[in-house]
C-alpha cells in the first residue's frame, strides 16, 4: 500500500488517479471526481422513516450514515436540511452530524423542496462544486425535486438510491424512471464509496474499508476469514522454521 499523504485526485478536471503508480491517463473522466463534489443528505427525520417501504429503515440508516462517514474522511462538504422537524417529520437521524462534524446543516422555513430555500442553494453555490451526490427521505419528493432544479441550473447530480427511501415500492420505481429521464444518475451507496475510494494505494484504505463493512455487512466477513488465513499460513511457517531449527 501507497502510505503517501499527497491527494490522490488533483482539482484538474482529469479526475486521475495520483498514488505514484503509473495510470491510464483516460480512465477516471466517467466517475464522480470528489474535487468538485458536494453531498447533500435531505429530510432523513425518524417521522418520515416510519413510511419507507422500498428499503429496511436499517439498511437506510447504515447507508446513509456510511456517506456521511466517507465526507468526513475524504473531506467532502456535506450539507444537511429537514423540513419542519418539530412536526410530525420528526428530528433528523443524529447518527450523520455525529459522523461528520463538519457538516453544515441549513433550516428551512417550511419548505417542502429544499431547493425552495435561499439559503440552502446558496450554502451549496458557496461550496464552488459543480456535482451533487444527493440522498434523502423520500426519494420521490425530497430527493427528486431539489434535483430536478440542480439539474436545470447546470449541475452535474447523482441520486443515492440505498441512502433514499420511499413510501412504496411503486414510488420507487417511478422516481428511478423520473430520474433517468431527467438525466439524474441513479446511484448506489457501495458504488459511491468505490467512486471515491479508486485505488487501495492509499493511506486512508483501512478505513475505506470499514465504510464497505458498513453498506455490505458481509464484507466483514471476508475480511475476517483473509485475516484469520494470513495468521494460520504465518504460524505454519514459523513452526516450519522452529522444526528445522
């Protein structure tokens, strides 16, 4: 492993891998480049959990608290809102400002598209970014529609599918379509971590490796039993070497 501090990803626009191995220059212009990315996690309040259909409440919480545990690791600006949280929505799950502290959460005045709201679209344009990584409850409203309006404002917009929930599986289907034709991109939590991860030649890969145990629990698991592997096969060298001694 590459234990170097220096950034993996330049702000260039190449979007390149920098861990001191040569690359193919090309590769990395399709995917999310982190130098110029924001993320947005909207509306995940314990009232409107309870009417998540699509996903277990568990999975979602796991999903989006991974996110918020990849913007506070690789330094990504994290942007958090709830609509109308002392009301039936219920308060925002503490789980993702306690993984990020440098989150900035932005309150709204009863707005139900967070895009609605001045300040949060200037706390995202003060950010300079141009993509936004976006997941939120419920997926068909306040997911869809700030990121119908970021789209038309020239924004590049990714829609965290597994950090998002929604109150049918049919809902879920029709906002995935929505998306797609809104030129949205759908997106999965695990994908966005391996967007941002890139290349195990990293300093920070043990702990990129902690947020896949986080959205694929049995991740662990193989992890586990490669470790347990690696001991056994050392303890038999070793016995070899004290057998010939």
């Amino acid at each position: 492993m590459n234990a170097r501090n220096e950034p993996i990803f330049l702000p260039d626009g190449e979007n390149a891998i920098h861990d001191g191995i040569e690359h193919e220059p090309t590769a990395g212009k399709a995917l999310i480049d982190t130098t110029d990315c924001v993320m947005l996690l909207l509306d995940h309040q314990s009232g409107l959990f309870q009417n998540v259909k699509d996903i277990s409440v568990a999975e979602l919480r796991a999903n989006t608290t991974a996110l918020a545990k990849l913007a506070a690791l690789l330094q990504i600006p994290l942007i958090t809102t709830a609509s109308v949280p002392d009301g039936p929505n219920g308060p925002l799950m503490p789980e993702i400002h306690e993984a990020a502290p440098h989150a900035v959460h932005v309150p709204r005045k009863g707005e139900v598209n967070a895009w609605d709201n001045a300040l949060f679209v200037k706390t995202v344009r003060d950010t300079g970014k141009k993509t936004l990584v976006i997941a939120g409850v419920w997926t068909s409203v306040c997911v869809m529609f700030p990121a119908l309006d970021a789209k038309a404002a020239g924004y590049k917009v990714y829609a965290v599918i597994d950090a998002s929930g929604d109150p049918s599986e049919m809902a879920s289907r029709t906002t995935l379509a929505r998306f797609i034709q809104a030129g949205i991109i759908p997106i999965s939590a695990n994908a966005v971590i391996c967007e941002f991860h890139r290349t195990w030649n990293r300093a920070d890969a043990a702990e990129l490796a902690d947020l896949y145990c986080m959205v694929s629990p049995n991740y662990r698991a193989l992890i586990e039993s490669y470790q347990r592997a690696e001991e056994v096969a050392k303890k038999a060298i070793t016995t070899a070497q004290v057998a010939r001694a």
